[in-house]
C-alpha cells in the first residue's frame, strides 16, 4: 500500500493507485471505475461496490495512510484513462503542460470538469494525476472528466484544435477571443509559464488590474474555463 502512495512508476507498473476517504472512493465506484479492495479502519463500514473488504487492526491505517489525519477508508483503484482518440471529436480541451504542484493539478480537474471540458491533457512533464494529493485536491473531478496523459502540444493541434497558449502579458484577452471553436487551454508550469516557442496557435491572457504579475496557473484555469462555457451558452 505504501508503494502506491509513494512512487509515481510503482502506481504506473502496478495499474493502480490509492484513494482515501468514503466520499472519493464512491465517486469512483459511481463514476464506473473499478475498485479492487478496500481498506477499513475499526468501526468503518464498507462500500458497496468498492472490492474486497480487509479490515486493519487499529493503529494501522496511520502507518499507510498519506495524511495526518486518515480517512478510516481507503481503496486501490485500477487507473483507466482515455486514449488519444477523444481528442478527435472534443470541441474543449484543458491541456496541463508541465503543471508541478499536485494540488494544481487537481484545481485544474475539478475546473475542467466543472465547466464541460470534455477532456484534460497532460503532457509528458506533467505530475502524474494519481498522486494522493491530486487525488484528493481533485474532489472527485479525476474519476469524471476524461484524462488523456503523455501527449505533447504537437499531438493536441493535429486533431485539429486550436491550441490557445496562456500568457500573463501577450494576446488576445479571454473574454475578447473566439472560444466557440475547437479549442484547446494550455496551461504551463507554475514557475515559467509557457515559453516563446510553445507550439501554441495563438495566445490569450486575463486582464488585471491588481500589482500581481499574474494569477495562480489553477486559479486562470478557472477563469478561462467559465468563459469557455459563458461563451457556449449565450444566445446565438
């Protein structure tokens, strides 16, 4: 258990990451992935669908948990993760490109999903999205936004998407560019950004008025997200 809460290649070999807490693990059951085994601290009921029951003596969830504070729940989930193809009729895609912080990452899922994107891109340099803090960050975003991982910019615009490159000081602003197309948000790295040379289509920032440089890389998913969604459901 302790090997798929660590290593990202021990979760890749292995098929199968760790999700904790009751809420997360039913979202999964929910959703249709399947869950191997469950894990239950003393007192815990089971849920149903969630695999075989292992019931742990008392003190041992703290020693295999990855927080503080453990959930009395925790279950292995086989990853399943979409194939490149969805890529061929998505109209709105989120791209993470090189995204290190897992709580990011999860902010992005939970945005994407919560605004209709129909799948998230994760570039080779991206934190892998089983990480227990993506995982948890996420609130249960993972198990129903699409996810498509080790793809580059390059396979994102030969399906066809415009690939909008997001810039704290160049472009187009949101709300003023066409997100009616295909489209595909790329996000870059918390700490540079996308460069220059991204193989972007064009570019796109958010005006502001404040000292900040720029916003959190989650927090300019969310906005450019919304307005993806604003500008589909206004009247034609």
């Amino acid at each position: 258990m302790r090997r798929l809460a660590g290593r990202r290649t021990s979760r890749s070999e292995d098929g199968a990451f760790i999700v904790e807490g009751a809420i997360l693990v039913t979202e999964a059951v929910d959703a249709g992935w399947r869950v191997t085994e469950q894990f239950l601290a003393p007192g815990a009921d089971p849920i149903d669908g969630a695999g075989e029951v292992r019931r742990l003596a008392a003190g041992v969830m703290e020693k295999i948990a990855t927080t503080e504070t453990p959930q009395p729940v925790l279950a292995v989930v086989e990853r399943a993760f979409a194939v490149r193809e969805i890529l061929d009729t998505a109209s709105f895609v989120v791209v993470a490109d090189g995204i290190a912080d897992p709580g990011n990452l999860g902010t992005i899922l939970r945005s994407a999903e919560a605004a209709g994107a129909d799948c998230v891109v994760l570039t080779p340099s991206t934190v892998d999205p089983t990480n227990p803090k993506v995982v948890r960050a996420s609130a249960g975003a993972l198990f129903r936004v699409p996810i498509v991982e080790n793809l580059s910019l390059s396979d994102v615009g030969a399906a066809g998407l415009v690939r909008l490159g997001t810039s704290s000081h160049r472009g187009a602003a949101h709300t003023d560019a066409d997100l009616m197309r295909r489209v595909a948000i790329v996000l870059g790295n918390e700490a540079h950004g996308l460069s220059d040379e991204a193989a972007v289509d064009e570019w796109i920032s958010i005006p502001h008025s404040g000292r900040s440089e720029s916003l959190n890389v989650a927090m300019a998913c969310t906005v450019l997200c919304f307005e993806v969604a604003r500008q589909r459901r206004r009247p034609s």
